[in-house]
C-alpha cells in the first residue's frame, strides 16, 4: 500500500471558502484534523480572526499579505505556534502554501 500523494496541476481545483478566499485542498491529513493548501486572496480579502490547534506554516508565493502584526512577501515564510490567533487580510492579490496540521478552528473569531 502507498501513502504518497500525487495531485496534478489540473485537478487542483479553487474553491471559494469565505469572499474573494480560495483553498484548493491538496491534501486532508489522516484522522480528518489537518490539511495542506493552495491559498488564492484577492485584493482587500480578510480571513477573519482564527486559530490552528495544531499551529500553521505558510510560505508566500506571489502578492503582499498581512498575517497578524506581520507583512509577508514572496518568499517570506512564517510559523504560527498552536493556539496562536491571528487574522489575515490581503494587501496584493496573493498566493500562498500553507500546511495546518491541526486544522483551522473559527470559533475564535473576535
């Protein structure tokens, strides 16, 4: 039995999670807890105040997104500590990676 996952280009499909956000899921960690991500904001999109249980790394592709207090560019990667909540808003279209091994938990939300 193989556990590698292989999701070519074409099948990795953008869907809309919350205005101007889209996840394209590649792929659900066991158990059902935690996901890793392809993250598309537009301009001007806020994903509102959340937490990652199990923490969350995201590394910049393309655009300019405030995580927090902090400001990301492309290349920039950036590790949030297991509890930690923060909000996200897009200040340039943006593109990023981001692995949530714990999942995302709203129920935060300020």
């Amino acid at each position: 039995m193989t556990t590698t996952t292989f999701l070519p280009k074409q099948h990795q499909v953008l869907e809309t999670v919350a205005p101007g956000i889209e996840f394209s899921f590649l792929r659900r960690h066991g158990g059902g807890q935690g996901l890793t991500a392809l993250v598309r904001m537009e301009k001007g999109a806020h994903a509102r105040h959340h937490n990652h249980p199990g923490g969350e790394e995201t590394y910049l592709i393309s655009g300019k997104l405030r995580v927090g207090e902090r400001v990301l560019l492309p290349g920039d990667y950036l590790w949030t500590a297991p509890g930690e909540s923060h909000e996200g808003y897009a200040q340039e279209e943006s593109i990023f990676f981001v692995v949530l091994p714990g999942g995302l938990d709203v129920t935060d939300a300020r």
